[in-house]
C-alpha cells in the first residue's frame, strides 16, 4: 500500500521475486542485508499527506518511470499473470 492505496497485490513469493510496482522496487532496494554494508538506497521524495489531493498516481512525483499519463490519470489495479498492479508501465500487459 502506498498512501492509502493498493499498489501491488501478489503471493509471498511472486513479490519477493520479482516485484512489479515502483514504490515495492524501492522498499526491497531499501531493506539492509546482513552481508553488504554501506549505505542503503532510499526513495527519493517525500510520502505526501494522505489528506492532500492530488491528480494521477499518488507515487508519481517519487518514481523515476512516471510519465505525463501517471501524473495526469491514476492508475487502476491490473490483473497480470496471477497477480495485481496498480502502475500505467503494466496496462499493455494486463487486464483492468
């Protein structure tokens, strides 16, 4: 969930495999390993108010793949291959 909103719905495995939306791309990147030390990445921006009203998708200003069409439409969740997302890269690929 991202500000309230569903943005990726899939089995344990499936997301922990190969997640789809950006905003779980960016929480897995973020999470420590035992192994590696250093830095660890972040999402850049800021998690706005969940009061705030915006147009299109609310990840939009933090993800690095948003087009004119994120920030203007939101996103419904799309079905694909036994999973859900809610992201315009996957709309060709899916069903709604």
């Amino acid at each position: 969930m991202y500000v309230g909103k569903i943005v990726e719905k899939a089995s344990t495995k499936d997301l922990f495999n190969e997640p789809l939306h950006p905003y779980t791309q960016g929480l897995f990147k973020s999470r420590p390993e035992i192994k590696i030390s250093g830095r660890l990445e972040s999402i850049r921006g800021v998690v706005p108010s969940p009061y705030e009203v915006t147009e299109g998708c609310s990840f939009a200003p933090r993800c690095d793949f948003a087009t004119s069409l994120c920030r203007s439409k939101s996103p419904k969740l799309i079905r694909l291959d036994g999973r859900e997302v809610s992201c315009w890269r996957y709309a060709d690929r899916g069903e709604i």
